[in-house]
C-alpha cells in the first residue's frame, strides 16, 4: 500500500515460543476471533501486503487468502531474525514495512499510520519509551536488509546495533500518545494476566476452557516452588 511516495507493506512476527502465556499465542480466542487473526485484520487497514513470519513446525490459524507467510528457519535469535524473514519475503513488493508481533492484540492503526509518517528519508523509525526502543512497533526500509544480514552473520543480533548503523528517526512515545493515548500498541502479551486484562480492555470475556488451562498452569508452577523449596 502507497503512504505518499512509499510502497509499505507489513510483517507480523508470530514465531515465540509462548512459554510464559503457557499457550500458543497465535492462537489465543481474542472475541470472534484468534489473536494473529485479529492484529493482520487491524494492520491491514493501514499496510499491504503482509506477511506472517512463523516458526518453521508452527500451526497457523486460517489467515485470509492474501496474507503471505514465511519461515523463519533459525529460532531463538530475536527479532532482527524474524524482521530479517519478513524483509525477504517483501522485498520485491514494497519499500517499506511496518513490523510487529502477533501478541498486540489491542494495536491502533492510528498508530501504524503515524510511525510510517515518521520515517521521512530515513531507514528506521522506531518508538523509544525511557530510553527503551520498540524494534516490533517501528517501520524499516527494505535497503536496510543487506545490513541485517551482516549483523545476523556476525551474531550481532539486538536491533539496536541496527539502529546505530542507520539513519534512524527516534519517535518519543510522547509524540505517539496523539494517536494511541494509552500506547495500546506497544503492549504485548506475556503472561495470562497481561491477557486477561486486554480481553477486559476490549470488551471480550475470558473463555471457560482458557481459564482452566491457565488454572493448570497456576498449579503447576506452584507444585514446581514447592518442589524446590524442599
């Protein structure tokens, strides 16, 4: 999709191991629809097209028929790995890409919209909140791709080494709560709790059947420090 002179299209990373959720985040019930369905669906209205970068033994849920998907065949590496996968996959279709994780359920286009008017002609833009940046809430230009797979060779994998090496605009989250006052968008999902909280943000019930899993969680983690504890 066109933002002014620039092609951007979207890459949403879905290929964590879940551990702390206890549950496959992709596929979490989040209303009418799966957590990685619903954030395609919100960044869609702003991008196209979109890739979704899985693990490579990962099980999507059914994606509309013009979502791409990948792999990413080199787990456990971070971001820049799975951003690397995205970029591959679009290079040829887009000059730019808006990327993000399949746990922000609660994502403002608003927000998508804003980032990619801040890229100007630079190679990054990225949000940063006290000094932390959002790698998965921020927009890269396809050029930087060569560089990624430098840094990726070289094992350098935090994308902050990235954003020293390019020209990079850094987006104060202040600046962003204009369109996302609660910055929803830069609230992934970790732990049951988190989710349970945006399904109560959106007007969403928690499922029977989730809430037992995570009650055989609970149970588990507390047979575990027990267990230790003697």
């Amino acid at each position: 999709m066109s933002r002014g002179e620039v092609t951007v299209g979207g890459i949403v990373l879905c290929g964590g191991k879940s551990s702390r959720m206890g549950m496959a985040k992709a596929t979490l019930p989040f209303g009418p629809e799966l957590m990685l369905q619903r954030v395609v669906r919100l960044l869609q209205k702003v991008v196209r097209p979109i890739v979704v970068v899985a693990a490579a033994t990962q099980e999507l849920p059914e994606l509309p028929s013009d979502i791409l998907t990948t792999r990413d065949e080199r787990e456990g590496r971070g971001p820049l790995q799975g951003l690397h996968a995205g970029l591959l996959a679009l290079q040829d279709r887009v000059e730019a890409v808006f990327a993000t994780s399949c746990d922000v359920p609660l994502l403002q286009p608003a927000f998508v919209s804003r980032m990619i008017d801040e890229l100007g002609d630079n190679d990054a833009a990225v949000p940063v909140q006290d000094g932390f940046h959002h790698p998965l809430a921020a927009v890269y230009r396809v050029s930087a791709l060569p560089l990624i797979e430098e840094m990726l060779a070289a094992d350098q994998l935090r994308p902050r080494m990235l954003y020293d090496r390019v020209a990079t605009r850094l987006v104060s989250v202040n600046e962003l709560r204009i369109v996302d006052a609660e910055l929803a968008t830069l609230k992934n999902l970790n732990h049951p709790s988190d989710y349970i909280e945006a399904l109560r943000l959106a007007g969403f019930e928690l499922l029977e059947e989730v809430s037992e899993h995570f009650s055989q969680l609970d149970l588990s983690e507390n047979h575990k420090d027990h267990g230790s504890g003697a």
